[in-house]
C-alpha cells in the first residue's frame, strides 16, 4: 500500500512538474511591443484605457505606461525649450551694449 501511494505520489509531482515547463512563461508577452503611438492616438480620441487594452490586446498597464512616456517626453520637451530660450537673454554676449 506504501509502495502505490509513493508511486501516485511521484506521478502526480511528474505531471505537475512537466505542465509547468509546457506553459509559456509570463515574460513570453514582453517581447512584443506595444505601438505607443497608436496607443496615444487611441486616448487623444477620448477612449478609456480598458477600452484601448481590449481593442488592440494589450494589458491596461501598457496603456497607462505609454501614457507615463508620453507624459515625461511632453515634460522634457518643454523643459528644453524653456532652457534654450532662458540661456540667450542670460548670455552676457546678447546683452545689448551701451
């Protein structure tokens, strides 16, 4: 009796073992990219991020990721500009002369 439950027992492990090897790795998803400009298009247009994530099959948290890059880039734009504008009315060389 020992002997067929050890035996069960190491079969049950053996197949539990084989189907997660079988499964794809939840990393698999992670090599496709996600096209965050059609994504911004998307939400430009008024669309919620569930609705995007299911019209294009992505996950929300991409929408929202492409939302946080869009968001930075807009604020590192505009920091520029205001930095290169700022720097030639600082320079003494384009201070006027008396």
């Amino acid at each position: 009796m020992m002997r067929m439950v050890t035996t069960f027992t190491a079969s049950v492990v053996g197949l539990a073992i084989g189907v997660a090897i079988s499964l794809p790795s939840a990393h698999a998803a992670a090599k496709t990219k996600v096209d965050c400009d059609a994504v911004m298009k998307e939400v430009n247009a008024g669309k919620k991020a569930k609705e995007i994530a299911k019209d294009m099959s992505i996950s929300a948290s991409s929408v929202y990721r492409c939302k946080k890059k869009e968001k930075a880039a807009a604020k590192a734009a505009s920091k520029a500009g205001n930095e290169t504008a700022a720097k030639p009315a600082a320079s003494p060389a384009a201070a006027p002369k008396p």
